[in-house]
C-alpha cells in the first residue's frame, strides 16, 4: 500500500539527514553509547543542520512549518540507522509545543533564538520521586517572594531526560495548595535557568536502555526563579500539561513504530548473511514466517502511527486516541523486536549488535509518557466504561 503521509519536501529532508547522521553521528556512536552521553557540542551540529528551527515560527530565527513529520522522519532516520538520543528530541518534540502555546512576546523575543541555535538546550521536569504517573501529587513548591519579584523554589524531580545537559528547564511545581475539589489546581510551569544557584544535577541515572540518553536526577534548594520565567497563567500548569500530553503519547507511539521497522531491517539482513548448515538462516521456513508476520504487524503499526500523525498535524488527535495508538504501538514493537532478536541466536544478545540495543531501548516506551496501564483507564473512560 502506498504511504501517503509524506510529501516530496519531506522526503527531501530526509535524504539530508540521512546523510548527516551517517557522517556525524554513526562513527561517533559506539564512543557516546560507552560514555552514556552524547557530547553538548554535537547540538550546536543539529542546530546548524536546522533541526530545532523547523516550526518555530520565522519572526524569531525559525522556519515556520507547523508539522510533525519533520520530527517523524527525524525519528525514522534515527532508529533506522540504530542510534538514538533523547536530549534533542526533548527539546524540540516536548518543551517547544509549551513555548509556542504559552509563552509571551517578550519571552518569545528571550526564549527563541537560543533555543534555535542549540545555544539553550531545554528539557521538562514533571515526575517526581514518590508520584511517577501522577502529576497532581507533586511535592515541588514555587513560592512567591514577599517582593512578588521571584518564586523559591523546592523540591526534587527524576527520570528527567536531558537533565545534564539542559540550559534551560520547565519545571512543574505547586504555587498553591490543591483544592478540595481538585487536587490537579496549583500547578505552574516554570522556565528555569539551570545555573542559578541552588539548582544541582544529581545522578545521571544508569538505565536499561536508551544509554546515550543523559537522564538525571535534579534538587532545588531555594531557587529563585524571576516571576518573568513564569509559562502561561499561575496554577493552570496541570491543563497546559495535558493539552501536550497527546503530542507526547503520538511521539512515543510512533518511535515504537520505527523501532519495530528497523528490527526487521536488522533480522532480515542478519539472516540473509549468517549461514546455518551451509544455508543462509533466512532460508529457513520458519525464518520466512517470522520475518512474514512480523511485517505484517510493522505494516500495522505504521498504519496507526501515521493516521495519529495526520490526526495531530490537524489538530484532532484526542487523548483517547494518543493513548490508543501509543498502547497499540508499543506493544507491537515490543513483541516485533522480541522476536527479531531470536532470529540473530546468541548474537542477538550481545550489545554490538543494533538489535540487542533496540531490544533494551523499547523497553520504556510501555512505561514512559504514561504507563499503558494508565493509557487503557483513558482509553476506558473514553469508551464510558
């Protein structure tokens, strides 16, 4: 069937980038993955290419595209070619929707610029040590100084991807107590300069998978935070975050999608060069079925995937929706990947091998962004069970 999705600009960033992360990033990657950190200054490298630009709008240094599927390809390239890294991904698919939708002129005229050209690297600090999925229980507090000229801030926050290397952070934090009625009321945004002082980066935390991906624990003591660094109203911080939650889930939906593809590029050329009995492994019947079906569920996936694509380029994906494609994605790629591995034998288990990677990397993508278990009670309230 042909996927109509993508249209021949897009396609031609495509080739673009290809090519870059085969000269910039695949001979470099074996180091980053042993570090467990991609280099800062290979940001200032995806900033040249124009990566963080593509939908900030061009007043302020960007190029004014309102589309995912630049993000899209970027995360099809990426996975195809085996690599991944989660600080510019962040930086771009999860904190510019905020500054788009809530910033002001004036932050607008701060913000942009540097955010274009890699010179502030941003992130989004929302889990906490004792909630995970549950936002409305954060501890983090912002008060208001006696002067109304800043906000202190306290707490801790975990899991946060590009912790280390982010110049710039949103944090979500409770300005006020919840209400009785609503224990979701109180949250704001806040847009943090991670020098200031009494802000410290922990552990970088030392995962399963996703090694290249700086994530960090973060503490703040005292923080003074200028109320000009304040995103969108004071306590709405919690429906600001749900409006981008959709964006997330899509994102993390569609990168399934991708690493499910990759898996059976990778098993399919494995088993057409490694030979068993003086037969190459893909002569096998049961290598064909297994390549055969795991195609037909990648087909699937990417059917779901780019429909929930059009849907959020239009405006009208709903969470229900996100949650949907993100359960439905994820799970065909753990399943996919799982099965791509056992075609490669023992060396599917060793770390050198891309499938080996993928199989740790995908892991997260059920817990992340919401677990799915908490996508099937949206998806279960939607349905009016």
């Amino acid at each position: 069937m042909r996927r109509t999705v993508f249209e021949q600009d897009h396609e031609d960033y495509r080739q673009t980038l290809r090519a870059f992360i085969e000269s910039e990033v695949v001979p470099h990657y074996d180091e980053w993955y042993e570090a467990g950190i991609v280099p800062r200054e290979f940001y200032y490298k995806l900033a040249e290419l124009g990566t963080f630009g593509i939908t900030v709008p061009e007043e302020y240094g960007g190029a004014g595209l309102e589309s995912h599927k630049f993000e899209a390809i970027q995360t099809e390239e990426l996975t195809r070619a085996g690599v991944t890294f989660g600080g510019s991904n962040v930086h771009v698919a999860l904190c510019l929707p905020y500054l788009k939708m809530l910033a002001t002129e004036e932050q607008k005229q701060r913000y942009f610029p540097k955010f274009v050209s890699g010179e502030e690297m941003w992130a989004i600090a929302m889990t906490e040590p004792g909630t995970g999925s549950d936002l409305a229980g954060m501890k983090t507090t912002a008060k208001l100084s006696e002067d109304g000229t800043h906000y202190i801030l306290n707490g801790a926050k975990t899991f946060i991807t590009g912790g280390v290397h982010a110049d710039r952070m949103i944090v979500c934090a409770r300005t006020s107590a919840p209400r009785e009625d609503d224990r979701r009321f109180g949250i704001s945004l806040l847009a943090v300069q991670t020098s200031l002082e009494g802000y410290s980066v922990g552990r970088k935390l030392d995962k399963v998978g996703l090694k290249t991906s700086d994530t960090a624990e973060l503490s703040f003591v005292d923080v003074k935070v200028p109320v000009e660094d304040l995103l969108g109203e004071e306590n709405r911080g919690f429906n600001y975050l749900g409006q981008n939650l959709p964006s997330e889930r899509w994102g993390i939906a569609f990168g399934a999608y991708a690493q499910a593809a990759a898996a059976v590029r990778f098993a399919q050329e494995y088993t057409q060069q490694r030979t068993v009995f003086g037969k190459p492994v893909a002569s096998f019947q049961n290598t064909k079925f297994e390549l055969a079906a795991c195609k037909a569920k990648v087909d699937a996936a990417q059917a779901v995937a780019d429909r929930a694509l059009e849907a959020l380029d239009a405006g009208e994906l709903t969470p229900a929706e996100a949650a949907s494609a993100k359960v439905f994605c994820t799970e065909v790629a753990a399943e996919v990947i799982d099965r791509c591995l056992q075609l490669h034998g023992g060396y599917g288990f060793i770390n050198e091998y891309p499938i080996a990677r993928l199989y740790s990397d995908n892991r997260v993508n059920r817990i992340y962004g919401g677990t799915n278990e908490v996508m099937k009670t949206i998806i279960a309230k939607d349905m009016g069970l």
